[in-house]
C-alpha cells in the first residue's frame, strides 16, 4: 500500500517532469477530503497519455498540469508508464470513478458541488441524477459550457455565489483545464476538477464502456469504437507508448 507519508505529502512518480500521485482511489479520495475540509484551492487533474503528450509539445500547456496542486493517474497508458520505470502507482484512478467517490464521500459532510459544462439539456440532467443519487450532497449550481471568454466573470460570479465545496468542470480537453488554472485564485473552490465526457455519461446521453473494456483497460477503445471521430485525438496513445519505450531510462525530465 501506498500512504501519504507523515508531512502530509503525496507520493508521486514523475513523468517527464510531471509529478503524478502514486496514491489508489480509497487514499486519494481521504487525502481530498482533507484538502476540501482545509478550504485553501486546489486543482486536480486527471492525466492520460494525451494530456502528457499535449503538455510535452506546449510549454504552457506543461506549466498547468506542473502547477496543479495533484494530478491523478487516470490514463492506462499512464500507470503503464509508471511500472516501466520502477516506480508504479497503487492503481488507476479514474475522473469518472472519482467523481462518485467524492460524492459519496461529501453526504456524510453535507458538500456542496457545483457543475460546468456541457450542453444545456446535459447538465441539467446529470445535476438531477446527482441529486437523486447523492441526496446528501447539495447541487449548488449548474451551468452549461457554452460560454465565450467574456463571459468568464459572470460564470465565476455565479460560482462564488454558489458557494461550493467542489466544482466539475466538462468543458473541451483544450479548454477546461487552462480554464481552471486561469481562474483558481478568484474562484476560491477547495476542490475544481476537470471531467471531460462525464456529465455526458451521468445525464444518460452515452454509456461508459462495459466492465469488460475496463478490465481490460481498453476504455479508449471503446470510445473510439463508439465515436469514430475521435481517431485523430486517439493517435497520442501509440506516441505515448512508443515514447515510453524509446525515453525509458530517461522519463523523469521533460
């Protein structure tokens, strides 16, 4: 089992500069109920191959996921990364699975969470489903993602407003991450998470993949089984593994 050690530090594992939590989901979700109970912000990204491939071509793009204060071993191909140097983490933490977890978690301590992102109709069906599903959890607000730049601080009025405890933001994968960063000082969220297609998944709108793709660690398969589009975004994944292989006794730096 993997701890965090006495001084409350998390142990982590560095990918190509990136520092990625060894910690498994029933540690993770302890050590952020900490941070939530502690109210200082903090930012948590879920990171896969794409997002370190994205991060090795942008310097900018490298500096959030740097400056987040945890990145979460969501990819496989991430965990796989992490074995190959000697250094694995406990096991996969999923944002999706995450979510949940937190949510679980935040009944006992009555939280509030707020949701963003997504298209109108999604939104407001994965905060009813929530709500049916957590009823300990107050939905404090929901907005959709569907918003321009200067829109920004009319969103994040509304946030603060709402006063939550956690913020799930599912906006695209270039923009909900940065979009966190940018804003994390004024919107004062213990908690703010990115979670890509998951409102998608809660509101009923698409399936996750079976438990047989998860067992298999093939949920991006299925993804692209199921949303042949996303083949051009996908191609990181073979990168990243050919990387690996060809960087191995060198991935700790950027």
């Amino acid at each position: 089992m993997i701890h965090v050690n006495q001084t409350g530090q998390v142990p982590t594992v560095s990918l190509y500069g990136l520092s990625i939590s060894r910690l498994g989901m029933s540690d993770t979700v302890q050590y952020l109920t900490q941070v939530i109970n502690s109210r200082q912000p903090h930012q948590v990204i879920t990171a896969n191959p794409i997002m370190v491939m994205k991060a090795l071509e942008e310097p900018a793009y490298m500096q959030i996921m740097k400056n987040a204060e945890l990145l979460v071993p969501d990819g496989t191909g991430v965990v796989w990364a992490a074995d190959k140097i000697g250094t694995p983490v406990q096991e996969r933490v999923a944002g999706f699975d995450l979510l949940h977890e937190l949510m679980k978690v935040g009944e006992s301590y009555q939280w509030k969470v707020y949701l963003l992102g997504s298209t109108p109709e999604v939104i407001q069906a994965a905060a009813e489903r929530l709500h049916l599903q957590y009823p300990g959890v107050t939905i404090s607000g929901y907005r959709d993602g569907y918003f321009s730049a200067d829109q920004d601080a009319e969103v994040i009025a509304g946030i603060r407003e709402a006063a939550p405890d956690l913020l799930f933001v599912a906006r695209s994968a270039d923009t909900q991450e940065p979009w966190i960063a940018q804003y994390k000082d004024q919107l004062q969220v213990p908690l703010m998470m990115g979670v890509g297609g998951s409102f998608d998944v809660i509101s009923g709108k698409t399936k996750r993949a079976p438990i047989m793709f998860q067992k298999m660690r093939a949920e991006w398969l299925y993804r692209l089984m199921s949303e042949p589009t996303r083949y051009k975004r996908m191609l990181a994944l073979p990168q990243f593994a050919v990387k690996v292989m060809r960087d191995k006794g060198n991935m700790t730096k950027p």
